[in-house]
C-alpha cells in the first residue's frame, strides 16, 4: 500500500495558472472522449534507460490536491513544465477505456541534461518523484522542462513514467507500463533521435505544450491508456 507525503509549497503564481488550466481541462472533459480521439490506441511502451532510481517520494496528485506536487524544483530562471491527464485502463465494453487509480513514478534530466545521482544509496531524488492520483485516474504536476543530454548523439527532452493501475486499497492492479514522454516539435525527435529504439516518434508519447500568459511556462495535457489484460 502506498500513502503520500506532500512537499515545499510553489509559488502562487503558477497555482494561479494551474487554477486556470484546470477550468480548460474540466470543459475539455465535458465533450464526449470519442469526439476528442481520433483512435482509442494504447500507450505504447518504451526503454527504461539507465538513470532510474526506485523508492522516490510520493506525493498525492489531483485536481484538488492544493500545492501542486513538483518533479524539479522551482528554478526562477528556467522554463517550467505544467503536465496533467487521465490514466484510464481498457474494459471489455470500454475499449478507450475508464479511469484508473494509478502510480506514476516518474523521473527526468534537469534543463542542463543532467539526472540526479541514480545510485541507490544515493537520497537525493532531484527531478524524481511518485504520484499517486485517486479513483479517477486523474494526475498533474509542477517541473522544469527536461534538458537534452548526448549519448553519442543528442536524444530530445523526455520525461520518464512508470505508471501502475491500482485497486480501491493502493495494491498494485494490473502491469506497470514503463514510457516515456516526448515533446511536439522538438527537432531531435524520430528520426533524429540518436536512441534508435526509443519510442520519440509514437504519436501516444507525444504532447503539445503551450505558453500560459508566462512565456515560460509551457501547459501541456498528455492521456495514457492501459490495457486491462496486462495483469500483473
């Protein structure tokens, strides 16, 4: 069973314009999902890689969770990423799916393209956290947008999810789906990206952000869809 520990408050600045986003998304959610999708396609997977570090804190996500949980601390200096959505899982007569309670750990290199040490004696968890939602699948947090790093070749900004259905008691529900998540335009994208079997060219991996009255805050929404006979 999981519980959650909330963190350093953020600026009331960005709870203003989460505020905001969130009147967007709640009309977003009144039109029928069907009219929104152009396909109920699941998530598509992709490589772990080799910065993950387990046992990150949790925190609690919602649209009533108030502050707003954060991956990477506020940096005045750097652009910050706004990302909500709904983890739903597919049923035999929801084929695009119903809304899931869920654990997402995620994690991500900071604006230079540095993680934060992986060892895991290591406690710092810079730009690493886990966010459990409630029943309704729903998820958004607060981070700084991911910088590109080179491996050999520069692999564009991601952000890295494991996300785990779970029942009305926090155990686990189904398999986890590990991803990870990519941003539109990004010139580094497939079939740029220097990692050759990552998943930067999957439409289901893919978010569009956009400025929010701040030009450096970028607001981006971003669904994932399970399939409910991936069991554990």
């Amino acid at each position: 069973m999981y519980s959650t520990e909330l963190f350093s408050p953020m600026s009331a600045r960005l709870t203003i314009y989460f505020t905001c986003f969130l009147l967007i998304v709640q009309e977003l959610h009144a039109v029928p999902r069907d009219v929104l999708r152009t396909s109920c396609k699941l998530t598509d997977t992709d490589i772990l890689g080799p910065f993950y570090k387990p046992n990150s804190p949790i925190q609690a996500t919602g649209a009533s969770v108030s502050p707003l949980p954060f991956i990477c601390p506020n940096s005045p200096k750097n652009d910050r990423l706004i990302l909500n959505g709904t983890v739903r899982v597919t049923t035999d007569d929801a084929p695009c799916g119903k809304p899931v309670r869920a654990l997402l750990d995620i994690w991500h290199a900071d604006p230079e393209g540095e993680y934060s040490n992986s060892a895991t004696t290591s406690n710092d968890f810079t730009c690493r956290s886990r966010l459990l939602t409630g029943a309704d699948g729903f998820f958004t947090f607060s981070s700084l947008l991911p910088g590109r790093y080179d491996d050999g070749g520069l692999r564009p900004a991601h952000v890295h999810f494991t996300i785990t259905p779970l029942d009305e008691s926090n155990t686990p529900a189904g398999k986890s789906l590990t991803t990870q998540l990519y941003f539109a335009h990004d010139h580094f994208l497939k079939p740029v990206d220097s990692c050759g079997i990552c998943g930067s060219g999957n439409p289901s991996q893919i978010t569009h952000v956009t400025n929010e009255d701040d030009f450096k805050t970028f607001i981006g929404s971003w669904d994932v869809l399970l399939d409910h006979k991936a069991k554990v």
